[in-house]
C-alpha cells in the first residue's frame, strides 16, 4: 500500500548514495529526482522514478524532499503515514540522525521536510534542503532521517562540491540574492547543529562534521554567486 506523498531526493552525485534514498521511500506513491544542476542527467533510474529539473513537481497531497545522503528508515516512514492520514498539520519538522567518520550523531533542530504539496515550496534554509507550506502549522516527527555521511576526509571533500553544487541550483531557481550573512551567520547556524548535536561522541569527529557543513554552506552560495553571474551576463 503506497502512501499519498511525493518523495524527491535532490540529486548531487548519483550512484549508490541516490539508489539508496529513493529505495527508502519505495513506500511513496511518487518518486522523483530533483536535478536542477544537471548532475545526474545520463544515470539511469529505477523503474517508476521521474526526473525533474524544476522545483514545482508532484501530483500527490503531500510532499517529502531529501538530499541524496539521507535515507527514510521504516519508523519515520511509519510515522509520515500516520501524519498524512491523521491530516492535524500543514508540515512537519523532521530531525536528523548523521552517520559520519564512524559515529552517529543527532543534530540540533529539525528542518521542514513533509509539507502539503498545494502549498509548499522546494528551498534551502540555513545550509540544508528546506520545504515551507505559505501558511499553516507545522508539527515535529520524532524518527529521524537517517543522513550518511563520507567516511574519510577525501570523499567528504568530494560530497560537499557536489552537494554544494545541488542546493547552489536550488538557490538559483528560487532567485536568492547571496547577501554578507550567507557568508556569516547561515554557515554558523550549519555549524553550531554539529558542535550541539545529541550523543557521547569524541570531540574530533564532531568538529569535522560541524566544520564540514559550515564549509558546505559557504560553497553553495559562492556557487550561487557564480550563476547568478553567469545569468546576469547572459540577461544583459
């Protein structure tokens, strides 16, 4: 039995890290590849899976965005059932679980994942992938999204351009102008996440991970920087 949502995972890398995102949600009765940044344009996709460059996407109710490294296990998905049917919110937060160098962590806060889809609209807010109805009450599931992260300093090098590279599109399609606190402000809030995250875990592998997504953040809206450059010039 499916349930009434469309789960988009935003392309970045492809590969494993994306057939696994979107078998975590095979439980969904639309599944969709975000890919704004043409990063994925020649993989081949799983049967029933569509591909989308735009942001305004989906036929179902309700509308469930993931990055390219989280997963759904079946608690959360349970629980995104239990939501859309019991139809009390508008959107709900969801937190995060990341997997990285060997430990997990539970970051601080949760973004906007499940949204009613009439209503919602694909974005980024402080450094990660966001989604906001226009107006109603947002709830919280407690299961959280399971997020892997890279296992050594080089391929996580390797992740954060190509993911800075996805959520630098998104920006770009929503015409975010970058500003002085994009630099400033968003990449500590990025940080700030990690270096509060819930867990007994050795001091070295959260400062990576806080200094890893801070970084992250920086790159997407230098890249963001750069295209609305390039569009600029080409407008002009």
């Amino acid at each position: 039995m499916t349930t009434p949502v469309t789960a988009a995972v935003l392309a970045s890398r492809g590969g494993a890290r994306l057939a696994r995102a979107l078998a975590s949600v095979d439980w969904a009765a639309e599944r969709i590849v975000l890919d704004p940044a043409h990063r994925v344009a020649a993989e081949l996709l799983p049967a029933g899976v569509a591909r989308a460059v735009g942001l305004e996407i989906g036929s179902t109710p309700w509308l469930l965005v993931l990055e390219e490294g989280d997963a759904v296990p079946p608690t959360l998905a349970a629980a995104i059932a239990r939501a859309v049917a019991a139809d009390d919110a508008d959107a709900y937060r969801i937190p995060q679980a990341v997997t990285a160098f060997g430990v997990t962590l539970g970051l601080r806060g949760a973004p906007v994942r499940l949204a009613r889809r009439r209503e919602a609209r694909v974005g980024v807010r402080a450094g990660g992938l966001d989604v906001r109805p226009v107006r109603g009450r947002i709830g919280r599931l407690a299961p959280p999204l399971e997020t892997r992260a890279a296992s050594t300093l080089a391929s996580a090098l390797e992740e954060l351009d190509a993911d800075a590279a996805a959520l630098a599109a998104v920006l770009h399609a929503r015409r975010i102008v970058p500003r002085l606190r994009h630099l400033g402000a968003v990449p500590f809030v990025q940080s700030a996440r990690a270096l509060a995250a819930r867990g007994p875990v050795p001091i070295w592998p959260r400062w990576a991970l806080a200094v890893f997504g801070g970084y992250r953040t920086v790159v997407a809206y230098a890249k963001l920087w750069e295209l609305r450059r390039a569009w600029e010039s080409t407008a002009g």
